[in-house]
C-alpha cells in the first residue's frame, strides 16, 4: 500500500512538466497533449493525453477507429497507468471523445483509478 502511494506520486512529478497553457480541465481531472495535434487526423492515428487527477497520473491513447472500444494497461514498476481507446476522431471533437472515454472507466474507479492487476477491456458508449 505505502509502496503504491510512493509510486504515485513519482508519476505525478515526473509527469508535472506536460501541464501547462495547452491543458484543459474536464471531469475532476486535467487533460494534456503529449504532442501537438495536426490539423488532419487520419485513420489509425494515435493522439496521446496525460490525464492527471487528484489520485495519480494516467497515459490516454486515442486511436482513430470506428470500434468504440478501449482497454486499461496496468503499470508496470516505474510506468504509468494506460487508457487505450478506439474512437472516430478528427480535431472538432478531440475533447468530447476524452470526455466519454474518461466516462466510460467511471466504473472502473476513475478518477480513482487504481492499477489494476491485469489488462481490462471495456466499452465506449
């Protein structure tokens, strides 16, 4: 349990540096680019997000696909929980695709999330 909290906070300083003018508030979390999102966005593209709440950091990975669908990764020693989704996206609703990925793993902790002991798949409604 101590070791956790340790590891959690490790990820939130290290992660501290992504935080800044371009993040967004959403949920009880902050949201970050990890890099700049062009202005077209093609199929299968990968558009990644630090997700900081009051608990811990997380990576979320959106995937631009029709599947609506997304799995937890937990972390390994020193890593960072990921959030990997399939979603349709293009750059008019980037942040309403987080929002419903962020709603979709409510039921599974989130804003709380805790690292899971294996890989947990879900649905994006």
């Amino acid at each position: 349990m101590f070791t956790e909290w340790i590891e959690r906070k490790k990820r939130k300083r290290n992660c501290k540096v992504h935080f800044g003018s371009d993040s967004i508030k959403m949920k009880d979390c902050i949201v970050a680019p990890v890099h700049m999102i062009s202005d077209e966005i093609y199929d299968n593209q990968e558009l990644d997000f630090y997700v900081e709440t009051k608990y811990d950091v997380y990576l979320l990975r959106i995937i631009n696909k029709e599947d609506s669908c997304g799995i937890i990764c937990p972390a390994k020693r020193d890593g960072i929980i990921y959030i990997i989704s399939n979603l349709p996206v293009n750059t008019g609703n980037i942040f309403v695709q987080v929002q419903k990925v962020l709603t979709s793993v409510e039921k599974y902790g989130f804003p709380n999330l805790k690292n899971p002991e294996s890989e947990v798949e879900f649905d994006i409604k």
